[in-house]
C-alpha cells in the first residue's frame, strides 16, 4: 500500500512536467485547427458579413478567393474564437427555447436560411428567426448572435450595436432586406468572459441594407471587369491596413497588405 502521508517520498507531476503536456497539447489542437481552416473550400461569392468593411479593395480580395499574404491566414488563437462564438450562438439559441422562444435556425435539410443574388455571387446565411415569444417583440424578427469579448460587449453595450459595430449593422440591415423580415431585429451579444447576454432590437434601415447591396454589385461588376478597386486608406500605415482602432471602431489587420501595396495604385 502507497503512504501518501507527509514526508512518505511519495513524487508528485512537477510543474514543469505539467507545463510540457500543456503545451504539447495545445500545439495539436492549434495544428488541427489549422488544417481544418486550411481544407475549407474558398468562399466564391461577396459574403453579407463583409460587406461593412471601408475598403472596397480588401472586400474584392475577398471575394475572389485570392490567396492571403504569407503569414496573414488566421492564427490559431483567431481560430479558437471563431470556434467559441459558433459554440456561444448554440447556447443563447438553447436559451431562448428554454425561455420560450420558437426560434428556426436551420431548415429540415438542416441548412442555414439564407439568401443568394447576383447568380450566386452575393450571399448572406441567417443566426436564426423567431416566429414567437415571451417578450415584446413584433414576429417574425430576425435573430443575430455574436460572442464578444469584454471589451468590444462593453462597448457594445454603451453605444448599440449601429454604432459600435457598423460590419454587424449593414449584415443585419441585409438579412432583413433580402429575407422579407423589416421587423426589428434581435441582436443577441454574449460575453465570453462574463456569459452575460446583451439583448437589442435593432429596426431596419432601409438605406443601410440598399447601401451594402449597392457594394456588393460594385464588387461583382468591378471584378468581372477585372478592374482593381480602389483602397480605403492612403498610406500602409493606416488602422484600415494594420488593423486597430479608429473613430471607434476596431479594424482587423487586411490579410492582403503585401500584395495591396505592391500594385501601382
């Protein structure tokens, strides 16, 4: 029998030893996450979750699926948010059943709801709709969820999402355009740090939705001219570019610089 008692000898894991099988770990979880992004087919269509962007240049890249600078594809730790705001749009949508929602999120086939235009080349897939509720909400109302960390759900939560998350409010303004669904809409934000839950109805702007639809065409008809839009920002520098802060907005680091930079214009 073992004598687990103070002083017995007995060994324990060292730190060190638990610090090894950590990091071993996770280094192959983020190797499989990598690949998996990896394996994902390109996208060939302008998505509605883009269209919010500033630069009309970095939207078209996108869309023509033309390779990522080297370096730029998503990081590991990137994918592993990606990864916890699916799994966070899961749980408020089990949520709100348990509350007594009758939220779609998927249709029989089990395919997300959505809309296509422009031949296919314009597309847009929906978190959800409610039909109906416990709360004050005039149905069907769209529903969009999104898992934030604590800062950018702060912010959210003092200014709206129109204001803090211009990419979120012409994504919203879309759905609710080409889904026939001009109710105000349920924007859901969840804390992934705190799990709490910010709820607003967002009511549909109409000259928003036209906006980002009008890009999406300028996008298409600009590519199959094989003309190169133009950039948002006129020097490397810029937040547009590097990613960062701006008039309060956060933007992402473009995955394209080296090649946006190195065209003549």
């Amino acid at each position: 029998m073992l004598d687990l008692n103070h002083g017995s000898g007995c060994q324990y894991e060292s730190s060190t030893q638990q610090a090894s099988i950590g990091g071993a770990i996770n280094a192959a979880i983020d190797a499989a996450l990598v690949a998996r992004n990896h394996a994902q087919p390109p996208r060939r269509y302008v998505s509605s979750s883009g269209l919010g962007r500033e630069c009309l240049r970095q939207i078209q890249y996108d869309y023509l699926a033309v390779p990522k600078d080297e370096g730029r594809d998503f990081e590991p730790r990137t994918l592993r948010i990606f990864e916890a705001g699916h799994r966070g749009e899961d749980i408020v949508a089990a949520w709100l059943r348990a509350a007594g929602f009758d939220l779609r999120t998927a249709r029989t086939d089990g395919r997300q709801f959505g809309f296509s235009a422009l031949g296919g080349r314009f597309k847009g897939h929906i978190d959800g709709c409610l039909l109906s509720g416990p709360a004050q909400l005039a149905f069907p109302a769209l529903w969009e969820n999104k898992a934030l960390g604590a800062q950018s759900w702060n912010d959210t939560v003092k200014k709206g999402v129109v204001r803090a998350k211009p990419v979120y409010a012409a994504q919203i303004a879309l759905y609710q355009a080409y889904l026939d669904l001009p109710n105000p809409a349920l924007f859901t934000a969840l804390n992934r740090d705190t799990w709490e839950l910010y709820c607003e109805l967002v009511p549909f702007d109409a000259a928003l939705a036209q906006r980002a639809s009008d890009k999406a065409v300028f996008v298409v008809q600009a590519c199959d001219a094989q003309e190169l839009l133009p950039r948002a920002a006129g020097d490397r520098a810029s937040v547009v570019c590097r990613g960062g802060h701006a008039g309060n907005e956060w933007h992402p680091p473009c995955a394209w610089q080296d090649r946006c930079w190195r065209a003549r214009r």
